[in-house]
C-alpha cells in the first residue's frame, strides 16, 4: 500500500514539473508581446539617432537563442523576452531585471563589464544551463 501511495504522489509531481514547463496556449494577445513589437518597429522607422537599444531574446527548453549580447556602456536598453516552448524568464541582478514570461525592461548599464543573464522561473531539467552573457562595452 505504501508503495502504491508513494507511487502516486511521484506521478503527480511529475504532472506539476510538466505543467509549469509547459507554454501559453491562450489565444488572447499578450499585452507585453504587443508593446515589445511596437517599440522594435517605432524604432525601426525613425532613421535618426537611437537612444536606446533593443535586444530580443526567444527562450525555449531550456535555451536562450542568443548566448552573448553587446551593448554600449551608458546607452538606454530595452530588452524583450519571448517564450517559444515552455514557461521561461530572464533576470540580470546587476540591473535589477527580473521578467517572468514574455514582457519587456528597460535599462542602463553603466559599468563595462560581463553580467550574467539566467532563466528566472524553474522550468525543468535543463534550468541550470539557461544563461547567457551580457557584455557592456
């Protein structure tokens, strides 16, 4: 009997791991989503100087695409996460960046430097090796 109970509650902490793992389905628009477009395509159409910078980071299981990202010292950045497959984040401490799913921030580094980018939500097995760098020139 013990070993049936034991069984059970390991299946559904597998269920829970798997659930949090897994992407939005819903249909409705993210609002978030909504504003990081706008922002890369207002940018996009204004040929003058730019203020700040826009980085767009897809993550998946268990991946960022991008594991090395440039940036200017003292120049404003606006940083966008996408989730492509499963439930992700991005936190750098330095900057006090801390995005849970897909949204934005926006930030300036001041300090030339190399900062760790790291998956901030547990999603699974592969969560540990969800990093990247940020290099501040």
């Amino acid at each position: 009997m013990k070993k049936k109970g034991f069984l059970s509650l390991l299946f559904l902490g597998l269920v829970l791991l798997l659930a949090a793992c897994s992407g939005n389905e819903s249909s409705e628009p993210n609002n978030n989503e909504e504003t990081a477009e706008n922002q890369t395509s207002e940018q996009s159409e204004d040929t003058g100087s730019q203020d700040a910078s826009t980085i767009n980071i897809t993550a998946s299981n268990w991946e960022f695409d991008q594991s090395e990202i440039t940036v200017k010292a003292g120049e404003e950045v606006n940083i966008a996460l996408t989730n492509s497959e499963g439930y992700h984040g991005l936190a750098i401490d330095e900057f006090d960046i801390d995005i849970q799913g897909d949204g934005t921030a926006t930030f300036t580094p001041e300090e030339p430097g190399e900062y760790k980018i790291y998956c901030s939500v547990p999603c699974g097995n592969g969560h540990a090796t969800m990093v990247a760098t940020l290099i501040v020139v």
